[in-house]
C-alpha cells in the first residue's frame, strides 16, 4: 500500500508554487481571504486529485491532480500582460516533475514524484471595459498531471 495521498500532493504542489511562482506573482489560495483592490496582478490557484479507475496493480498507487491559475491583471496601459504572465507560468512549469515528501520525516523521505503535462492556457477576458466593465484581464491555465508512488 502506497503512502502517497491527495493532501500530500496537495501539499507538495502548493509549496512548489508558493517557491516557484508565489515569489513574483502574488498568489491566493483555497480558504485565503485577501483585499485585491491594491494589487495591479494576482493569481488565484486551486488543486484537485482523485484517482482514476485502476487498470492494471501497479497502477493502484496513482492520483490524477489538476493544477489551476486564475490570473488576474488589471487594464493598463500595458495591455497583453495577462498573456505575459500566462506564459511565464507556462514556462516555469514546463518539464517540472515534484518530488513529493514526507512532511512528518526530517529526512524528507520523498513518497512520490507527480508530473505535470503542458497547461492549456485560455482568455477568458471581457471587452467590456469601454461600457463600464472591471477593467481586469483574466487568464486560466489548467495543467493536468499524475502522481505517482516512488
């Protein structure tokens, strides 16, 4: 039986992030409460995991996982910067295979390992500035992955 759990990816990936992306983008997680309204460009990210059905044993130790950001950016004068930043994530995130540990061992005894396949990467902006709208450009990048026991 596998130690491998969906809070344990969880965990794993969140604190990736929050290394690897939180450190130049400000990020909002599940259960956060913030005040946005001085922020110029924010992500809002989500995880979810649950396993498939299995196929085959040594497939008993697997969880899907979907990574989500939310980018928000709000309309400047620098127009496009919600793509900017949907690609940096794409790029940061490109190739990246987390080792997942175990957060109760000082040794970091690694569990499993998840891999994150290309994001799909989509505007979901509204031209409505001009009639009075937000003004906010949005942006969802969606990776698929799996984990996997060690």
């Amino acid at each position: 039986m596998s130690d491998l759990t969906a809070s344990l990816v969880s965990g794993g990936t969140y604190k990736f992030w929050s290394e690897r992306i939180g450190s130049w983008l400000p990020s909002v997680y599940p259960g956060m409460v913030v005040d946005s309204s001085e922020w110029r460009e924010w992500v809002e990210v989500s995880i979810a995991t649950w396993r498939g059905p299995v196929q085959r044993a040594r497939g008993n130790g697997r969880i899907r996982v979907q990574l989500t950001g939310r980018v928000f950016v709000r309309r400047t004068t620098n127009l496009g910067r919600g793509a900017e930043i949907a690609e940096r994530l794409r790029s940061e995130t490109e190739g990246v295979c987390l080792a997942i540990q175990n957060p109760a061992d000082e040794e970091g005894t690694v569990l499993g390992y998840v891999r994150f396949f290309e994001p799909e990467v989509r505007n979901l902006s509204r031209d409505e500035r001009d009639a009075g709208g937000s003004g906010i450009e949005m942006w969802s990048v969606d990776w698929r992955g799996m984990a996997e026991s060690a």
